[in-house]
C-alpha cells in the first residue's frame, strides 16, 4: 500500500470538498506517472470523478494497459438526484467527455447487467471490451446471528419489534421521501418499527419530519464504525436498499451483499431495471417495490411480517447465495482472470 498526500479539509463544505477531490487526483496522477512501467496493468475506479481522465492520459504516456471499474456513472448520479438539470451545458460536456474516457481503456468493469447497459447505450457504435464483476460480500466478517441475540437490539429495546432497517448513506439518491411516507403511514403498527443507522445530506431532514409528525415507530441513529456491520446488518428482520428510479445503471448498492451475508431478506425500492430487482427476484431472496410508491412498500412490509415461515427461507437462501455467488475469493478470482487474460492477450 502506497499513500498519496492530499488536503483534508472540512468535507461539509462543498468548495473545500472539491479542493480535496482535486489535490488527492493530483497526487495519484504524479505517483502513477512515476511509478507505472510500460506493460504494467492499472485498474482505476470512477471516484473522485476527475481521476479515470488523469490516470488514463499517465498509462497513454507510459504505455500500460489500463482498466476502469465503474462504481458511479457520471454526470447521471448528478442529474438523477437533482443536482444539475439533464439540459445543462456543462453536464452535456461532462457526458461527451465520459464517452471519449470510457473508449480511452482497453477494459471496462461494471457493477450489474443495469450498469452495463447503460455504459453500452453511451458508448454507442463503439465497441469497448465490458465484463461484469460485482462488488464482493463480506461472508467472513458477516455472519447470521438470531435476533433476540443482537446486542444493538436489545440496547435500543427494540427485540420485540418487526424491524425495518435501513443502515448506510441517507443521501440525495436514497429517495428517502418515500421511505418517510411509509413509515408515516404504518405509524399506528405498533409491532413493526423502523430503524435508520447512518448519515448523509438527508439526515436532519428526516429529524425534523420525525419531530414535526411526531413519529414514534422510527428509531434514527448516527453511523457506526465499518467493524460493527456484524451487529447492526443483523439488527433486524428485513434490510432496505433504496435508490432513486434515475440511479438505475448509474450505481449499485454494495449494501446488498453484506446484507446477504447476514443472511436478512430485503426489500429492494428501486427503478426497474436495476441490478438488486434483478438479485432479488433471480434468487427469491425479498422483494422489490418501484421507487415513490410507499403504499405499495407497506404492502410489501406487511406481506413480510404476516409469513415468518416464508422469512425463514428467504434468510437460509440469501446466505446460500452470498457464500455461493459473492464471496470476496470468487470476485478477486474473476479480476485475476480478467487480468491474465490481458497479460497474455
């Protein structure tokens, strides 16, 4: 492991946030230049958005192979959480740019069948070697544990209750609206009880509107340490994922792996199309509710609470499928196929 100096500043404040993106681009651009040999394989991933364009001209100059890992797709994680509007002048450049990036690697990893779409429709007639490796589940460190063992639970009281977790990002591409609204319409189920672990741009938004709708079935805590995801993933009945309909292809929840090592079924709220839809239904591991219909995810909560037997089996297969079908050793397997298969090609 290699480190790269950077500014650290206040990251709350946008422009001090864009300087650390800058001056952390910066500094692995001068590192890879130097440090790259002709031949060499560079795998870069999208964040921050400015390093693929960086890294990309450094393997040009120094003639190595390079490969880009699409977590995020730019400007459409913009656009989709209303950040900028499709029509701007500078995300139309920032997608002619994206398009000319993505020919400049001689391959491209994405996360889900929905990414990859995506990336083919803006490449269009360019044909760019694309494979699809998802993010990794974290089987060793995640475990099943029952509920009434669950150490969060029972220090928040909560053992008794259906819970409802949503636990990471609580974001501008979460739609956490609808999540609200579900949860004010299930106000009054005093066995089902949702809990929020997390941070994000939405945080205090869903403060206030706990306060001002005096919602008592919601539990809202900070975000916990990465080395407790044992405790808080199993602290519940059902996992949430949730992305605006516009995310879909531009981003896939790494959440749900880990939630399917803890062996929880899960609610998808999503666009149709996405990756997780498509996880779920393959694998009878939950369900998937279309984004901004919270009618039809208190349905879906509901239907979830009234078959504990149905839960039990969607536990036993959403572990099955984690171990079988996402382990870290099977998706650092598939990168080192990909590699060889450049080293000899």
């Amino acid at each position: 492991v290699r480190r790269c100096s950077s500014t650290r500043f206040n990251k709350n404040i946008l422009i001090l946030r864009l300087i650390n993106l800058l001056t952390i681009t910066i500094s692995i651009f001068f590192h890879t230049f130097f440090t790259v040999r002709k031949h060499d394989i560079v795998l870069v991933v999208t964040t921050p958005p400015l390093l693929p364009f960086f890294i990309s001209f450094a393997c040009y100059m120094r003639g190595a192979k390079c490969i880009l890992r699409i977590d995020d797709i730019y400007p459409d994680t913009l656009i989709a959480t209303g950040l900028f509007s499709k029509e701007n002048i500078f995300m139309k450049f920032f997608s002619y740019m994206n398009k000319i990036l993505y020919q400049s690697f001689d391959y491209i990893v994405v996360l889900g069948r929905d990414m990859e779409h995506l990336v083919k429709k803006k490449l269009g007639s360019a044909r760019q070697q694309i494979t699809i490796i998802p993010n990794w589940a974290d089987i060793d460190l995640i475990k099943p544990v029952p509920k009434e063992e669950n150490n969060l639970l029972n220090e928040l009281g909560l053992n008794n209750k259906f819970i409802i977790n949503l636990a990471g990002n609580m974001g501008l591409a979460q739609g956490i609206e609808n999540l609200l609204k579900a949860v004010e319409i299930l106000k009054d189920e005093d066995d089902i009880h949702f809990l929020f672990i997390g941070s994000g741009a939405k945080k205090k938004w869903i403060e206030k509107e706990i306060n001002a709708k005096g919602l008592k079935n919601i539990t809202l805590i900070d975000q916990l340490p990465r080395s407790e995801q044992q405790n808080f993933l199993n602290a519940c009945d059902i996992g949430l994922i949730t992305l605006l309909p516009g995310m879909t292809g531009a981003g896939v929840p790494s959440r749900l792996y880990n939630i399917m090592s803890a062996g929880k079924p899960i609610i998808a709220i999503t666009g149709h199309g996405s990756e997780a839809e498509f996880v779920i239904r393959e694998e009878g591991i939950g369900w998937f509710v279309e984004a901004g219909k919270p009618k039809v995810l208190v349905d879906a909560i509901l239907e979830a609470q009234s078959n504990p037997e149905k839960l039990l089996t969607m536990e036993a297969k959403a572990r099955l499928v984690a171990e079988q079908k996402y382990s870290r050793e099977k998706i650092v397997n598939e990168y080192c196929k990909l590699i060889n298969k450049m080293l000899y090609s």
